[in-house]
C-alpha cells in the first residue's frame, strides 16, 4: 500500500470512528453535549492546525472529538445533536471549540452558524493567497487527488468548480472540486469576509494572518485569547504543524507567482479595505 493510499484509509478510518461516537452519544437521553463556545474557521493552509493546538493547551479549553467536525458545511443533515455529540461535558469556567478551515470558504456555512451559535465568536487566519494556493495544490496532491501540473490545474480551476456547482453547493461533486482545487478562489479572501459579515457581526470575528501568528506567536496568541475571553496563557511551545512534505522541485515558478500576484492585487485591496489593513501582502 502507499503512503497516499495509507493516510487515505488512515483518515477514513479516523473520521468513521469519530462519527460514530457522536451517533452513539446522540442516541442517548438528554442532551448529548454543549455546542462550541467558539470556532477557527480557516483559511485552509493557513496555520489553523497549529492556532488549534495552541488553543487545546490551554487549561481553560476542552477540545471536541477532532478538529475538522465539518458540521456546517459536509455534515449539516446530521443535526446538532450529532454534532453536540462531538464536545465535552464542561465544568462552568471552561470553554469548548473545532475548528474546520472550510467553514471559512463555503458558502452555506455563514447562515448556518449564525442560525445555530448566535453568541459564538469566530478567528480566521489568512495567509499570503499566493503562498496559500500553492500550498493548498501540494496538499491535495498528496492525497492522490490533482493528476495536473500547478499551472494546468490553475487553468481548470475555474472551470472545475463551476461544472462541480452545477447541482448547488452542497453535492459530492462540490465538496470534493470546492476543498480540493480551489487553489486560487480560496485566496480571494474578501468576498469570503463579506459572506460571513452579512451574517454574524463583524466584532464577533477575529481576523489575523499567518505571517503575524509565525513572527510573534505569543503577541498574536494572546490577542486570540483577549477577543476570546480567555485568561492569559502561555504554551510551553508554539509548534507549527502541518501534514504536507513537499520533496520535489517547486512548481510555483516565477512566472506563476507574477501571474498570481497580479490575480489577487485587487483582492488584497479589497481586503484592506474592508479591515482596515494596510497592503496585508505587499510585493517582494
């Protein structure tokens, strides 16, 4: 078996687990479990692996079952009992979270998690779009999933997501094109902010970016844990973390990273402009 076909069943294996306790936990009389206080809801490839386990060392902090419930977005014909499934009893000081990197990007997701979690508060992370998309195309790679070069698939991507919407946002075929090959839509990271502002109050999401948590973890963490109202903390280490080994030569040639730099200027502008933030990336 390979590696690629190892951490597939791995993975399946993990999820099926997960799901099922969560069904056993529902079938139970009374309540099967308090929703999240708070969730990390992407970007994907954006530090949102390490942000949780920094956040599931703090003592005030309970985590659920795993960290990608993809309640909101794969799972939502499930329930929340399901769901609830996933979290812990919690003593009254303590606080519970998941944190889905594609709750960020799907478009169903903004209305339902401000119809189910009305006081819950919210952090994204966003990295540089460009940086991102190619770290997104490595990713699925390693799954066994993109067959193209980074510059074919970023050829397709517009044509691979609009044929995978064709039956609406929340069909296999979207869930699939919409986490896997969206490698340059996902960067475009503005109309995704206005998605979500329409739903839930901007001072109930918290927006930084990758670059400020890997520079000054600790300042940026802290600033986490103040918008969350979470007592000061300080793991014994800010590790980063992540699943994806590049051991190849690099695709992102300097001809596509000028191509992708000019593709998101106005999208970064738009960013900043909506948060107030000076040129979040500028060219190097």
């Amino acid at each position: 078996m390979t590696g690629v076909a190892r951490r597939q069943v791995t993975d399946r294996l993990r999820r099926g687990v997960r799901a099922a306790r969560a069904w056993g936990r529902a079938a139970r009389p009374g309540e099967p479990g308090p929703l999240p206080d708070f969730l990390v809801i992407g970007g994907q490839r954006c530090g949102t692996t390490s942000l949780y386990h920094h956040l599931a060392a703090h003592p005030r902090v309970r985590v659920a079952t795993g960290k990608e419930l993809q309640y909101f977005s794969v799972h939502h014909g499930r329930g929340t009992r399901w769901y609830r499934g996933h979290f812990p009893r919690l003593a009254p000081d303590e606080r519970t979270f998941e944190a889905s990197p594609y709750y960020l990007f799907h478009p169903s997701v903004p209305s339902r998690v401000a119809a189910t979690l009305p006081e819950a508060r919210f952090v994204a992370l966003l990295r540089d779009p460009v940086q991102r998309a190619y770290s997104h195309y490595l990713h699925t790679r390693s799954y066994g999933a993109e067959p193209l070069s980074f510059a074919d698939a970023l050829d397709a991507e517009e044509d691979r997501l609009a044929r995978a919407m064709r039956g609406g946002p929340d069909t296999r075929a979207a869930h699939s094109a919409l986490r896997n090959h969206s490698y340059a839509a996902r960067g475009r990271y503005a109309e995704q902010l206005e998605r979500w502002f329409a739903h839930v109050p901007r001072e109930r999401i918290h927006v930084t970016r990758t670059e400020d948590l890997n520079v000054d973890p600790a300042g940026t963490y802290g600033e986490i844990l103040s918008f969350l109202d979470l007592p000061a903390f300080t793991p014994e280490a800010f590790t980063r973390h992540t699943r994806r080994v590049d051991d190849g030569t690099s695709q992102l040639t300097p001809d596509l990273r000028d191509r992708l730099t000019e593709h998101f200027k106005p999208h970064n502008a738009r960013l900043a402009a909506l948060l107030g933030w000076p040129d979040p990336w500028p060219a190097r």
